[in-house]
C-alpha cells in the first residue's frame, strides 16, 4: 500500500521535474534609460516622454551563426512607433542586441507600449512597458513663495 502511494506522489511529480529542467526561454530582455548628463543606464519598469533613450536589451538563446533579429514598438494606439533590424552573430549559442526608439510627443499615443521581437521571424518576446508624458513642470504662479530666511544671530550676543 505505501509502495503504491510512493508511485503515485513520484508520477504527480513527474511533469513538475520536467518543467525544472525544459530548455530556457529563446530571449530576455530588459528596459533601461540614459541618466542625464551621463552614459549610465539604469533598469526600468516605466518610462516617460522626458526620458533620455529609453531602450531594451536583448540576450538571446540559438544556434551559432548569423541571424537577424527584428523588433517592432507600437504604441498605445496600437501604431507602429518604429521598427528595427539587425543582424546578430551567435557565439556559444547566444546573442545579444539593443533597441532605443525615438517617441515623438505629439504623435505617439501616451499607455502601454508593446516591443514584439523576432529571431529569423519566429517570435521570441511580447513585452511592454508603460509610456507617459512625464511630470508636469509647474508654472510660476504653482511655485510656492520662498520661505523667508531667519535672520542670523548675532555671535556676541549672549543667552
């Protein structure tokens, strides 16, 4: 009977140890952004219009050899803000690009922006990030008054 119970938990288990062991996704991929008055880049899960070269990064996984990866942004409208392609050497059966799109404020619709890419056309990545229009500058009249300055104390003057 424990024999037969011992079976059954190692065959419900079966398609769990296989899942840990199927082959790795085809691509990864990563948002970044420019920092101001920099070349550093930094991880994003959101962007804005006021952000310097908002990019992905692409590590993918395929024989080696020469492929050509595509990569296609639409915006929240569903437009077509851009496309790209390059051609990627594989080594060690990886391969790595990166795409910055150039948004236009006043023609790419603010939301969720989608980046499909492609690997010799077959699709590797559905990934999207959410584009806006960035925080609102304030206006003069929204600036609060400065703050009046306490006047120094006098250091002779004694308590």
């Amino acid at each position: 009977m424990r024999m037969k119970i011992a079976r059954a938990l190692c065959l419900l288990a079966l398609p769990f140890v296989g899942a840990a062991f199927a082959n790795p996704p085809p691509a990864e991929y990563k948002f970044t952004r420019r920092l101001p008055n920099s070349e550093v880049r930094e991880e994003i899960k959101s962007a804005t219009y006021d952000d310097l070269e908002v990019c992905i990064s692409l590590k993918g996984f395929a024989s080696d050899g020469e492929h050509i990866v595509s990569v296609t942004v639409y915006d929240a409208s569903g437009r077509e803000v851009s496309q790209f392609n390059k051609l990627v050497q594989a080594q060690g059966a990886t391969w790595r690009a990166g795409f910055c799109p150039n948004p236009t404020i006043d023609v790419d619709a603010p939301g969720e922006w989608w980046f499909v890419v492609t690997l010799d056309d077959t699709p590797v990545i559905s990934a999207s990030i959410p584009f806006a229009y960035g925080k609102p500058k304030p206006s003069v009249r929204d600036t609060p008054p400065p703050k009046s300055q306490p006047k120094p104390r006098d250091p002779r003057a004694t308590r």
